[in-house]
C-alpha cells in the first residue's frame, strides 16, 4: 500500500510506537509520534526512532488544529481504544489502525496467528521453532516481544510470519487475516481494559474476522466460548481436546498426542518424550501440532521439534533448587486461570508468592485450586488485601502479606523445608511495582539464586 506523503499520527510511544513510527518513515509517510504523558524526553524518543528521523513528536494535549491535518492513526496497543480523544478521532471519520494492521499491509509472506487468555507465548514459540526447521523466511513476532512493524519491510512472499496478538492488538485490526488462527482458550482477564465479558470474547473472535474457509481457524474443544465459535466462523475449524477423542483434529489419548483425519490415526508423541509440564503446556503444543500441519508441514518435521522444545522463560520455569527446595519462576501467569494452571503442575508441597496490579479479576478459583497443595500464599502487591480477604472467605488462611518481592522470596525460604517448592505465580498484572512480567521474573531469579 502506498503511505507515501500521508499524514499519520501514532498514538502511543512505547515499543510498539516507535516500531510503528519507524515503518511509517521507511514507507515515506509524514510522521507524529504523540505521547499524553508531557514529561517524556523529546529527544529520547526521537533517538528511538532511530538516526535521520524527521517525525514530529508532540507530548501532553493533542489540539483539534493536528487531528484535522490527519490522514490516518496507528494506535499503539496499550492506549484504550474507548478515550475521548480518541472517540473525537473516530468521529471525523479519520482511518484507526493498530500496528499489527499496519504491518500486515505492509509486509509480504502469510500470517500464522495465535491468541486466547493463557497459552499464547508457549504455543508461539514451539510454532516458531517447527516453522523454522521447515522454511528459510520465519519472523516470530507480536505480543511476544518483537513487534511485527519492525520486521515486516523485510518480509517476503514466501515468509511466515508467526504472530502472538493481544485482544488489546485485536481491538484495531481491519483487513487482518491470518491463513491459519488459533484461539486457545477464554477466560476472564482485562476487564479493566474492556470493561465486559463479552467484550473481551468478541476482541479474540476478531482474529478470525477475515477468513475464509480456505484458511483454518484451530479452536479449543474443551472451552465453551472457542467451541461455541467454532459454530459460526467462516473460517475451516480445526480442534485440538485434552479430554476426547476427536474425529477429525488434534487430542490427547492415554499421554499420547494424537492427530486424526479421514478415519486415519498419527500419533506425534506421548507426553513422557516433551520438556513441558502440565495438561495446559499439552494443549499449548496441541494447538502448535494442529496449525502445523494445517499449514501442511511435514509431521516429522512437527514431532522432532515438539520433543526438542524447552518452554519459554517466566512460564512454570525451573529456576534452582537450595537446601533441597525447588524453585519456580511463573511470572508470566498474569491471571487467576493462569495461575491455577501453574499450581496444577506442581507435584510437591508449595509456597506460593501471589498479588500484584489489580485488573479486576476474582480470585476464588484460584483459591479453590490450591487443594492442599499450597502451605503458605505470601502476598504482595495492590492486590495483597483483597486477595487475603478473598482467601478467608474460601476457608485458606495460611497467608502472609509482604512489601516487597525481596521479602516475600525470604519468607518463602525461610518457612520451606527439604522436598518442598517455592512458586512465583501472582495471578496479577506487574504494573505498580515492576515494568513488566519479565522484570518481575528476572528479580525474581535474581533474588533465588542470591539465597
């Protein structure tokens, strides 16, 4: 598509902003890199960018005199797309693109989408992994740390481009269609952002608002909403399930992972030969197998990776073991669902380190989950009350509230004895007390191995 002399404002001065502005400038667009936060450095955020930029920068109010000059608007995924600013945006009929949409009309090669609530940088990883044992062009990008504007001029058409999606990311996309999508699962999460359940589900559906049925949409069986879905895209469905055989798709019999299809039966392997821990990490690769081979990749191809893959950092990951303790670093459960998934796989008496930034998430389940397992919850963070007094209410009073990560990591190491374990999974958002979930995780580890 050509940008070239167009006027595009992009909302939001983040990773993702400045990957945006960047592409926008190598396409030859005219480029306003606006930010409301008024103390940002100017000069900063213009290195950023990077050398030669010509990109306005404007901080703090954005003035109705700019907002009529615009031809276009990337937004950045972290800015809420309900603001009034952005409504008054909306209301002079100006184009609002996220910056997964810019790049894909941007970029060359087919798109390989993955999003649910929990799931998705595990499962994106290993597709990354089988993707590039079988092609030469592989970009593993999105939610996952590289955004997808700062490879997509380099795409080909015969790229792949594999590409974990938020449901804030989802919000702005317009002609985005992935040949093959996967939603791996729905459960309440970000309602602060998008205020109602139903809201958040139709955010995820959105992967799948372009395709067809010659492109393939793999879908959880074993979840209500993504089976429900299933029922309704255009796409071609392909399910992976955890519980049940399936006629035609992607299970697990008996610990082996199995794919059927025309009354034929492949097995990929048994759970014993995977690194990964955990029914949730069986279905993570189930999906992984079923995009593969929906996108026709050989399956030996397909099963030597999955048997090679580690997992992803801050997802359930061994940290060390001291005085007989193991250590867990799950700083990526980020959500109640995530963090019961996490507790289900550990195998050994835990102290469990909880709390953090509040999205408005309930926390009984998560409670519940602990069956015994749990025999201490240190509780940090925003959260740290609420949650306390949600455990109470459960009947689980073995909790401890601490200031800080430091003290909590002591706590644990002090109460835990020989053949026990420590996990770090807060079931709550970083925000307040750390950048993100990968510098809570990494002080985390940091903290451990100083014990």
């Amino acid at each position: 598509m050509d940008l070239r002399n167009k006027k595009v404002l992009v909302f939001g001065s983040g990773i993702s902003g400045i990957g945006a502005a960047r592409l926008l400038e190598q396409q030859g667009a005219d480029v306003i890199l606006y930010d409301g936060k008024e103390t940002l450095d100017k000069e900063e955020l213009r290195k950023k960018i990077g050398a030669g930029s010509k990109a306005q920068i404007l901080l703090g109010t954005l003035r109705d005199e700019v907002i009529e000059t615009l031809d276009s608007v990337v937004m950045s995924p972290g800015v809420p797309t309900d603001l009034p600013i952005v409504n008054k945006i909306r209301e002079k009929g100006i184009c609002i693109w996220g910056e997964i949409e810019l790049a894909y009309r941007v970029g060359g090669g087919d798109v390989l989408a993955i999003t649910g609530t929990n799931g998705k940088t595990t499962t994106t990883a290993l597709l990354g992994e089988i993707m590039k044992a079988w092609k030469d062009s592989v970009y593993v990008v999105g939610n996952i740390g590289t955004p997808y504007t700062s490879i997509a001029a380099e795409t080909r058409e015969d790229s792949v481009i594999v590409a974990e999606i938020s449901s804030f990311q989802l919000e702005t996309v317009d002609a985005f269609r992935p040949k093959v999508s996967a939603i791996l699962n729905i459960t309440p999460d970000h309602l602060d952002r998008h205020h109602t359940m139903r809201a958040y589900i139709e955010a995820k559906e959105t992967i799948a608002k372009n395709q067809t049925a010659e492109d393939v949409c793999v879908l959880n069986y074993e979840d209500e909403e993504t089976r429900k879905f299933g029922e309704k895209t255009e796409a071609t469905v392909l399910y992976f399930s955890s519980r049940r055989k399936l006629d035609r798709g992607v299970y697990l019999e008996d610990g082996t992972i199995i794919y059927a299809e025309n009354g034929n039966r492949t097995t990929i392997c048994h759970v014993d030969e995977l690194k990964l821990l955990g029914v949730h990490n069986y279905e993570n690769i189930m999906a992984a197998v079923a995009m593969s081979l929906a996108y026709h990749v050989p399956v030996d191809i397909i099963r030597q990776s999955v048997k090679a893959f580690g997992g992803v950092e801050h997802r359930i990951e061994y940290v060390c073991e001291k005085n007989g303790v193991v250590y867990y670093n799950d700083s990526k459960g980020t959500n109640p669902d995530a963090a019961i998934k996490a507790i289900s796989a550990m195998k050994k008496p835990t102290y469990l380190i909880g709390g953090g930034y509040d999205k408005n998430a309930s926390y009984e389940e998560w409670i519940e989950s602990f069956d015994g397992k749990v025999q201490k919850l240190v509780l940090i963070g925003q959260t740290k009350e609420k949650i306390e007094e949600t455990a109470k209410r459960c009947g689980f009073t073995d909790t401890v509230l601490a200031e800080t990560l430091e003290e909590a990591v002591s706590i644990c190491a002090e109460l835990s004895r020989e053949g026990e374990a420590v996990l770090l999974s807060p079931a709550c958002a970083s925000w307040g007390m750390f950048k993100n979930y990968e510098e809570r995780g990494d002080k985390f580890k940091e903290l451990v191995n100083a014990l």
